[in-house]
C-alpha cells in the first residue's frame, strides 16, 4: 500500500491518535486491567473485521496501540519502489474503528502521555556495525535494514526499539555516540522540553523545532525531542 504523507494522515482528523515515528500511536485509559481486555478483545474484532491488527500493550488502566504497515510502498528518485514499514490507509481506517469502539465503551484517549523511544549511534560504518548490533539486540541479524531502506536495527516483535545510524565523519573516540530520539505528541513537545531544561537541562540547538530539538544534560549528553510535524 502507498505509504502517507503527514499531511495526508493530519487530514484524516484522528484525535486519539499521534503519528511518533513511522506509525500512528494512542493510549486508552481503560481504568482497570480487565477493562483493557475487554477493549482489546473489541479491538481485536475490528482489527479482523478490516484485515489488520494493531500491536497492543496492556497495563493495569491502559491499553497502548501501535498501528503500522509492514508492506507500505516507498519510491526513490529513481521510481524505484521499496517495501518499508510505514503508516498507510489501512491504518487510519483501523484507526478510526478503534476510536469508534473506545467511544462505544466511553474508554477516553490519552494522546499527550504517548512517548516511543529510538536510539541513534553516529557512525562512518553503519553497514559494517550494523550486523553486529543487530545480532546483540534481537538475536539474529535479520532485523538489519528490516522495514527500511536503510541500515537501521528493527525488531519484528518490537522488544526493543528501532536503532538507526546517523552519518558522520571518521573520528577518534571518546566521543557522546549515542543519543536517545524522545518521540511525543506535537502538543507536549515543548512541556516536555521545559520540563527537561527546569530539571537541569539546555537547550543545544532548535533550529529545526518543532520537528525536534537537541538538548544536553549537565554532562554534555545530548537528547532529542521529536515530533511528526
């Protein structure tokens, strides 16, 4: 399936929903653990109904829902077309019946306590390095490049999350090589920022806010907050 632009996934007016990353993801306060089941017994029928499953997190008063596709259409310059995993029709459909049973249920969404995390390593040799980190985090070297054009590490079972290479120049170590990408809901992201400066943080770049911004703690660690925009 075509995978979405963002501006073709804010147009479908999803409110429970939050595209962090490459799907779309929501929270449903359920009040209690078997509240969630039930809704995700429900959502499971829907899921059926259209073809399509989310993947579920549940927690005693929560349900957290992640929507991808894992056959959406990517196309480079050349028209080459790539299969990745990204956010497509499907999902805003299965998107839309899940808020439909939530609002059945009187279950409310909770959009501005949804955060996913990715990790970024700087590397020169990100298909060198790759393989191995790979293999250490999932077990097998099968997640490398899985879902994507790229090198990054994705897990199909999503116990970890996504590891991605960004590129840099060779360089001596030591170094800050890692950093965390905090994905959130565009409406917190600048709550989450201050929060974060008010404990001791500083602002190092946001220059390319509101997508995201770079911050560092008191060591020099750097972080950033990311949101779909």
């Amino acid at each position: 399936m075509e995978m979405l632009s963002m501006e073709q996934i804010t147009a479908a007016g999803l409110a429970d929903w939050r595209k962090l990353g490459q799907g779309l993801h929501a929270r449903f306060v359920t009040g209690s653990f078997g509240a969630g089941a039930d809704f995700v017994a429900a959502v499971a029928r829907a899921g059926e109904s259209l073809g399509h499953q989310p993947r579920v997190t549940i927690g005693d008063g929560f349900v957290d829902l992640k929507l991808i596709s894992d056959d959406a259409v990517y196309r480079d310059d050349k028209g080459t077309e790539h299969r990745v995993e990204w956010t497509t029709q499907q999902d805003l459909d299965l998107a839309r019946r899940i808020s439909e049973v939530a609002a059945e249920r009187s279950i409310p969404a909770d959009p501005a306590s949804i955060t996913t995390i990715e990790l970024a390593l700087d590397t020169a040799n990100a298909a060198a390095v790759a393989p191995m980190w790979a293999a250490l985090l999932t077990g097998s070297t099968d997640a490398k490049g899985r879902g994507t054009i790229g090198d990054d590490v994705r897990d199909a079972t999503g116990r970890v999350p996504i590891l991605w290479f960004q590129e840099t120049d060779e360089h001596d170590t030591p170094r800050q090589r890692f950093h965390i990408d905090v994905w959130v809901a565009p409406e917190v992201a600048e709550q989450r920022i201050a929060a974060a400066v008010a404990a001791g943080g500083k602002i190092v770049d946001d220059s390319e806010a509101p997508s995201f911004t770079v911050l560092a703690d008191q060591d020099g660690n750097r972080a950033c907050v990311c949101t779909a925009s």
